[in-house]
C-alpha cells in the first residue's frame, strides 16, 4: 500500500473518520469497555488536542488513529479506504507512508548523531544514502538544529532532543503527525518552544496534528480540543470556545 488510489478515496470524505468506534478489552464479566462508540472527523491540515484523565480512552483512542490498535466494532476511514478491511501489513505501511510519531520519551539512539536518528526512518524506506542525508538535514534545519547534526543524545537539552525526534517524526513527509504528551518531560519554557514549532509545523506545511496531553496550557497551541470521559467524547471545542 504505497499510494491510496484515486478510486479508493472519496472526494468530500475527510482525512480521518471514526463512525461508532468501540474498543473492548477482555471478554465476560472481565470486559471493559475502552470507547464506546465514538465519532470523529479530522480533516487536513487539523490540529487536535486530545485530553482527558487517566482510564478516559484517550490513549485507546490514539492507538487506533496510529493504526498501533483495531477497533472491537465500528469504523475507522482513513481518506475514504476502510482501515479495518486492511491486513496487518498493509497498516503497516499505512504507518509508514502516512503517519509520523512523537512520544514523550524521545526515543533516541544514544550512540548516534541526530542526523543518523533523523535518517533511521529513510533507511527502513530503502533511501538511497546521498538522498538520506539532504532530507534529514533539511528535516534538522525545520526545526532549528542546523549545526547540531554531529552532535548525539547526550550532547543535546531535552527540548534539543525532542526537536530531533520531531524531525524524525517529519523526514518522511507525513500526512498525519501524531504526538503523545510531547512536552511531557521538558520544562515549561522548552514545552513552549516545541508547541511553537509544532504549531509552526501545522500551519506551514498543512500537517494535520493529532497531540494527547493533559496540560491545558499545551492544549491551547490546537486549533480544537477533544474531551474524553469514561470511554465516551465529552466534549469537542475549537480554539474560539465553540463546542
């Protein structure tokens, strides 16, 4: 699946759609219900927040979009195409054509450069390694760190690292970027910083953001909030307070 066809997709649908999802883990009187019937619509270019406390769904709710989790029942459409008519490989490289990833621990390879974690991505693709290399430096250079490509983990802040991974996460050209608590380990100054950039990331690229977080002064950099609650959307809010 390296190109969803033009026959595949249909014109008006959006980016991403949950119809009536529905996530249950373990069966009889151990079941429990993760979501329960959500939906969602994301188109491109979105940036959304997603909040809630602990054992809300959010986290179940993420996976899904990541294509890291299937749904129990209901739908997920990414452009029009069924996820869920997909083989496992096929989500695979839905992930890897389509999807780049942030997660609060940065991830890195201590070992290695920032221009090598930045190129890991490429390699998997079978980049060949001048092409490698000019992309993950243009990637570096997006997010501020040109000059820095030499330098490893341990040489780097924490809002460094993280800014690493971001390039990471944007060498491939995604379509979608997903973030799970990105500021979740930096002070409050660099969590500002790396809202900034993502938010410049968003608006400039027309890269539509799917971020988890539990800080609503983070929350606020999306252009809508999505509240879940005990499996359910409590309550959906554009940046203008509109529910």
């Amino acid at each position: 699946m390296n190109k969803l066809t033009p026959s595949q997709v249909e014109l008006s649908s959006p980016l991403i759609e949950l119809r009536g999802v529905t996530k249950i883990y373990g069966s009889g009187l151990a079941a429990m219900a993760a979501l329960q019937g959500i939906d969602l619509r994301i188109d491109q270019g979105d940036f959304v927040a997603i909040m809630g406390p602990s054992g809300s769904g959010k986290s179940t709710c993420m996976n899904i979009l990541g294509c890291l989790d299937t749904p129990t029942a209901g739908r997920f459409l990414f452009e029009g195409v069924e996820v869920g008519d997909m083989s496992r490989d096929q989500r695979a490289l839905l992930r890897r054509h389509y999807l780049g990833f942030v997660f609060q621990g940065y991830n890195l390879l201590n070992r290695t450069s920032a221009l090598e974690n930045v190129e890991l991505p490429l390699i998997y693709r079978g980049v060949a390694r001048g092409q490698r290399r000019s992309r993950s430096k243009a990637a570096l250079a997006a997010v501020g760190l040109s000059g820095w490509e030499n330098h490893t983990p341990g040489e780097l802040s924490g809002g460094q690292q993280q800014r690493v991974a971001i390039a990471r996460a944007i060498v491939t050209e995604p379509r979608v970027l997903l973030a799970d608590e990105p500021t979740g380990n930096l002070d409050s100054a660099r969590s500002r910083e790396v809202m900034e950039l993502i938010a410049d990331l968003n608006r400039q690229r027309n890269l539509t953001v799917l971020m988890v977080t539990h800080e609503p002064d983070m929350a606020v950099y999306a252009k809508r909030q999505v509240h879940f609650l005990d499996g359910l959307i409590e309550q959906k809010t554009d940046r203008g307070g509109n529910s």
